[in-house]
C-alpha cells in the first residue's frame, strides 16, 4: 500500500502539471491575440505605404505640370 506522502506528491505532481497546461493554454491565447493583433497591423502599414506611393505618383505629375508651366511662361517672356 501507498503511503500517505507519497499519495499526497502524486496529487501534487498531478496538480502542478494541470497547472502548466492551464499556464501554456493562456500563453497560447495571448499569442494567437498577439499574431492576430501583428496581422492587423501589418495590413495598415502596407495600407499606409500604398497610400504614400500613390501619393508621391501624384507629387510627382504635379511637378511635371509645374515645369512644362513653368516653361511656358518663359517661353512667352521671351517672345515679348
């Protein structure tokens, strides 16, 4: 038969490992939460460059109308 101490340890051990299980479920929670969360993110940054890609496509026609203006006006100064 099994002594006391030993059947207590073992109820112990028992409920130390339910508790790991329970720790490493939470920890697996939070990094699914986590993973989510990055993915969210990553969607918005790849938004935000999108958006300033296009933007600098604009900058960059409205700099290409600013010269041939700008030539323009020159080009008739000269013929003054």
């Amino acid at each position: 038969m099994a002594s006391p101490e030993i059947e207590r340890k073992v109820r112990q051990l028992d409920n130390d490992v339910q508790a790991v299980y329970e720790m490493l479920a939470t920890i697996e929670a939070t990094q699914k939460r986590h993973g989510n969360r990055l993915n969210e993110i990553d969607e918005k940054v790849t938004a935000v460059a999108d958006t300033q890609s296009a933007m600098a496509d604009a900058q960059a026609g409205q700099g290409e109308k600013l010269d041939a203006i700008l030539e323009l006006l020159r080009s008739n100064n000269r013929d003054v």
